[in-house]
C-alpha cells in the first residue's frame, strides 16, 4: 500500500543523474586542461570524494522533497541508487569517448603519470627489481583497462562501479529515510478518498 502511493520519482531521477554527471563532467574537464597532473593525486581524489558526497548529500535530499517528505528505506533505495548509477554511467561513458575520440592524449598521459607513481612508490618501498617488474606489469594493466578499456574491460569495470554505488545507495537510503510522524495518514487518505 505505502509504494502505490510514491510519487512517480522517475522524471526527478533522471533529472538529477544528469545534473549530477554533468557537474562531474566539468569539473573533470577543467581538472584536465588546467591541472592534468592533478588527476592522478591523492589530494585531487579525497576532494573529488568530499564533492561527490556533497552532492549526493544534495540529491537525496531533493528526490525525499519530492517524494513527499517522508519515505521508507526501501521506498529511498531504488530512486537513490537509480540517480547514483546514471551519474556515475554519464562520467564513466563520457571517460572513455573522451580519450579515444575527443584528446587521445589522456589515456597515455594518464599511464604515463600512474606508471611514473607507482614506480616511485615501489622504490621507495625498497622493493627489489624483480617485483617492482611483475608489480608494474599488472599497474600498466589495470591503467589499460580502466583509460582505454576493451568492450569486456569496459563491462567489467561498470558492473564494479554499479556494486560501489549500490553499497553508496543502501547507505544513503538507511541516512535519508523518514518516517511519517503521523501515525493515522493512511486511514485519514483512505477516509477521504473512499475507492469505489
């Protein structure tokens, strides 16, 4: 009964997703053209982190407002993830034709930029020869497949962000759940719309 009368979040949803993965559209690119180097820091991700949250934070808050205010975890779970998954397969598509047809050039700085990190990080580990090689090897793979991915690569690595992001969405539904202080709205309604 409390699911017949959602609202129908759908248009709210698919309105949000991609506000939320255009935003991250930009603030990839400009990250990109103005500070490329940025992309592969620690710094750069915790903020892209502490931004994503905000705007998560955000829209969950605005999809609760349209659905009247109050709903249940599992009213909350399936709009949030649905707004989550969209962005994030905006951004992830938008990635990947961005650096095979729009600059070529990212997925090779990008390598380059990961390849030259881990190789210090390695070094300073004192690593020896031998497993900094094997350990470089799999970096090289694991950058091919996720800046230039294959079509399988590609598959694979969204159904690892859909698992991320529906751990992001149980959490975020069990956070903005809210239940309806008023104990008697259902047989109030029912009153005053007697179905025939």
């Amino acid at each position: 009964m409390e699911n017949s009368k959602q609202p129908k979040l759908g248009p709210q949803i698919l309105k949000n997703g991609l506000i939320w993965g255009a935003i991250n559209i930009v603030i990839f690119l400009v990250a990109w053209y103005t500070m490329p180097e940025a992309l592969g820091e620690t710094w750069y991700q915790l903020i892209s982190i502490v931004i994503g949250i905000l705007l998560a934070v955000y829209f969950c808050k605005d999809l609760r407002t349209h659905a009247g205010g109050y709903w249940s975890f599992s009213q909350a779970l399936w709009p949030i993830f649905g707004m989550f998954i969209l962005s994030a397969g905006i951004l992830f598509t938008f990635n990947i034709i961005f650096g095979k047809y729009i600059d070529t050039t990212y997925p090779v700085k990008m390598k380059e930029m990961v390849m030259e990190r881990s190789l210090a990080m390695y070094e300073k580990f004192g690593m020896d020869e031998s497993m900094i090689e094997k350990s470089m090897m799999a970096v090289e793979e694991s950058i091919d497949a996720q800046v230039s991915p294959t079509v399988p690569q590609a598959i694979k690595g969204f159904g690892i962000v859909a698992i991320i992001y529906f751990i992001g969405a149980l959490i975020f539904a069990a956070i903005f759940k809210r239940s309806d202080p008023n104990p008697w709205k259902e047989e109030l309604e029912a009153e005053n719309n007697p179905q025939v």
